[in-house]
C-alpha cells in the first residue's frame, strides 16, 4: 500500500538523518582532537581563510583534514565491500579482512615495498609511487577474490569458503614474512609500520587517488543495488527474474578489488570494519534491502572509523595508536555477537 510505502520511508529518513548528524559531530570533534587544543570558531576559520602560513592552518589543512577524508573514505569502502561480500556468498562472517582480500591487497603492497627497495624503501607513499601501489594492491585483492568466486562456483558450504579464506589469509601472511625477513631494514620498518594500519599517512596530494578508486568502486556497488537484492532471494530465483549470475559476480569482484584494494594500499590492513559494520547497520535499520543497507553501511562505516581515529589521538601527545588495534576492539565484539546469535 502506499501509505505502508511512504510510513517506511519515513522511518528511514529520521534515522539516516540521526546517523549524518552523528557523523558530522564526530568529524568536528575529531578536528579538535589531536596534539593541539583549538576551539571551534578557530578551527571554522581557518576552514575559510587563505594559507596564512600559521601553524595551525598548517595542522588543520595538512594533517587533520586529509586524515579525517580519509577515515570517511577508508569506513564507507570497507563496510560497502563487507555488505557486498556478505550479500554474494550470503555468510554473515564473510568481509574482506576475514576472507583475505585485504591480506591479498597487503601482499601486492609487500612485494612491491620489499622487493623494490631501492624505489620504496625511504617514501613508501610518495606521490610517485601511488598509481604502482594500488594497481599491486588490485592485482593482489583481485587475484584473492577470484580465487575464493572459484571455489564458491563448485563448492556451496558457506564454512567450507570462510575456511578457505581464512587458510589463504594465512599463507600469505606467510609468504609476506619471508619478504620481511629477506628484505633491508629501511624497507622493513616502513612495511611494518604500514601493517599496523594508519590514517595519517595520506596526504593532500594523494587524496585524489584515493578517492578515484573509492568513487568506482562505489558507484559499482550502487549500480549492482537491484540484482543484488535479488541474490538474496536465491541465485535461481534471481536467474528467473533475469540476473545474469556470472555478470553479477564480476561487478562485485571489480568493486570490492578497488574498494578494498585502495584503502588497503594507502591505509594498511584494516580490520573488521568490513565484517561488523553491515550487521550493525541491519540491527538498526530492521531491513534486508540492499539499498537501504547501503546508505546505513556508509554513514555507520565512516562514523566508525573516525570514531577509531579520535580513540587512537592520546589526549596531550603526538603519538597516534595503529587504527588496527583500535577497529580490533570494536570489531571483535560484534563478531562474538554474530558467532553466538548464529549458533543453531
């Protein structure tokens, strides 16, 4: 009926309001959050004055303001990707960081970064360096995601595929150690440092890659939103309401390769953003839709990670926690959550 039409709509549109309000406190407050105690009206004019050349328009544009995009950036892929992830291999466990996409992205970082060290080893993350970056981290989530779709093809136990990505997460992990221990210190300790995932090593000049691949990957996925809705009914049902599978399949692995694959390249391995955050967005939106859940997935992924990153900021220091083990503890609990409520 029309009026049940527009009554859900409503509710919808109250609480995504509430999320982008959420979302903006959290950016301001994360704007204020950091070595320097800034007030808001400084930080709101400096947002609309010229380079004065002054160490705190230098803090805000140079370093809080690309960090912050890139938290909002970094949430949003990940959590579309774990949706969409889930959504294909209908697992609730299923997400880029379980499954080894992003331990696929960091080995085509690590070969790159450990086997050319005389490029990469003292500015991993140079301007010139980017374009190689991504395309090894694509190459490498892409060859991961196809692998894991392969399987998926032949063998329709959702356990058998967790277990095979966990498997493949963990040889190359293995694969990523014998480049360490093979390569020259400067290399090492700029690989390392990259593992532990952080926000702060993006900067204004690399923003716009970042966002490159973020937008495709992102417009894929909303272009997928119909047949993706589909799936969830059953690939039979979807094939007799005219869902070429094989198509469907393809567009989820170039998204979720250049979602993943580019947050990974500048940011490091996130962890379980991508597995937590669409079941957080379900709880709360009560809703199966794809598009919906979408929508929810974005403003709560993002709302996350700047969360993550305004808990990471020690209060009077200049030290910032690895994102990591920031994402790990708020994660973790969801998955527990979801092992326990999926247990019969």
């Amino acid at each position: 009926m029309p009026g049940s039409g527009n009554k859900s709509f409503s509710g919808h549109s109250l609480k995504i309001s509430a999320l982008i309000l959420v979302l903006l406190v959290l950016i301001l407050t994360d704007l204020k959050s950091g070595s320097g105690n800034y007030s808001v009206k400084q930080i709101l004019s400096v947002l609309f004055s010229e380079n004065d050349g002054s160490s705190l328009w230098l803090n805000i544009n140079q370093f809080r303001i690309p960090r912050i995009i890139t938290a909002f950036v970094a949430g949003i892929a990940l959590s579309v990707s774990g949706l969409q992830m889930q959504t294909l291999f209908r697992n609730p466990l299923a997400g880029p960081y379980i499954l080894g996409i992003s331990s696929g992205a960091g080995l085509g970082v690590a070969l790159v970064v450990l086997g050319l060290p005389g490029l990469f080893a003292y500015s991993v993350f140079s301007t010139a360096n980017n374009l190689v970056l991504i395309v090894a981290a694509w190459l490498g989530s892409a060859i991961v995601m196809m692998i894991i779709m392969t399987v998926s093809f032949r063998i329709k136990s959702i356990m058998t595929i967790l277990v095979l990505g966990i498997m493949l997460g963990s040889g190359i992990s293995a694969i990523i150690s014998i480049l360490q221990y093979f390569s020259k210190e400067a290399a090492l300790k700029a690989f390392v440092v990259w593992t532990m995932g952080s926000l702060s090593g993006v900067n204004p000049e690399q923003i716009p890659f970042l966002i490159f691949g973020f937008i495709a990957g992102l417009l894929i996925a909303i272009g997928i939103v119909k047949p993706s809705n589909l799936i969830l009914l059953g690939e039979d049902y979807a094939k007799t309401m005219g869902v070429n599978i094989r198509t469907y399949r393809t567009w989820v692995l170039l998204s979720t390769v250049l979602l993943t694959g580019t947050v990974t390249a500048f940011c490091g391995p996130i962890a379980f953003i991508g597995i937590a955050v669409p079941h957080i967005s379900r709880m709360l939106s009560k809703t199966t839709r794809n598009g919906i859940l979408l929508i929810y997935s974005a403003l709560i992924g993002a709302s996350v990670l700047i969360l993550s990153d305004i808990f990471s900021q020690l209060p009077g220091s200049d030290l910032i926690l690895p994102i990591n083990a920031i994402t790990s503890i708020i994660g973790i609990p969801v998955v527990v959550w979801i092992v326990f409520r999926k247990k019969n």
